[in-house]
C-alpha cells in the first residue's frame, strides 16, 4: 500500500477515535447543561440535528488537520489505530449508556 492511502487511512481513523469521544462528551454536557441543549436547538432545531451536524464537521476538520501534518506512515502504527478505534467506540457507548441508566434511575 502505498504512503499516501496509509496516511489517509491513518488520519481517518485518528479522527474517528476522537470524534467518538467528543460525542460522549456532548451528549453528555448537553444533558447537564440545558444552555447548550437550549442553543443547539435554536441553532439546528433540534439538539440531535446540532450534535450531528457538529460531530460532522469535527470529523471533517480534524481529518484534514491530521492528514496535512506530518506523520509516519507505517501499516503496524495503522492497525493499532484500529484496535484504539474499537475501544474508544465501545467504552463511549458504555459510557453514554450508564449515564442515561443513572439519570433516568438514580437521579
């Protein structure tokens, strides 16, 4: 494969890893926090549209930023990526699942 599709990969995937996280980290602020629930509505019309349209930008800027710096291109270094890519999507969705068990049940 050659260096140019390992580094798209590569920032694809960095990006993916973190935009995971930043959706954990919305769903949950926006949960606690009615004045960024309450502006995501007005601004999207509705705070799921805003998460979404948002998480979709950081992904597509944050891949651009990662891929235009320079990095190591190695296949090993990729493949390991995706291993932290699985993790960080499972333990966000656990995540985000106890915190709606805990707000609907213990709060």
């Amino acid at each position: 494969m050659d260096d140019t599709r390992i580094k798209l990969i590569t920032s694809i995937i960095k990006s993916a890893i973190f935009t995971v996280i930043f959706v954990a980290a919305i769903t949950i602020t926006a949960d606690l926090a009615p004045d960024l629930k309450n502006w995501l509505k007005s601004v999207f019309t509705h705070h799921w549209i805003g998460k979404s349209i948002l998480t979709l930008i950081f992904f597509l800027i944050f891949s651009i930023v990662v891929y235009l710096c320079p990095c190591q291109k190695n296949i090993e270094k990729t493949k390991k990526l995706l291993s932290y890519l699985l993790w960080s999507s499972m333990s966000s969705a656990v995540i985000i699942f106890l915190f709606f068990i805990w707000e609907a049940f213990l709060k």
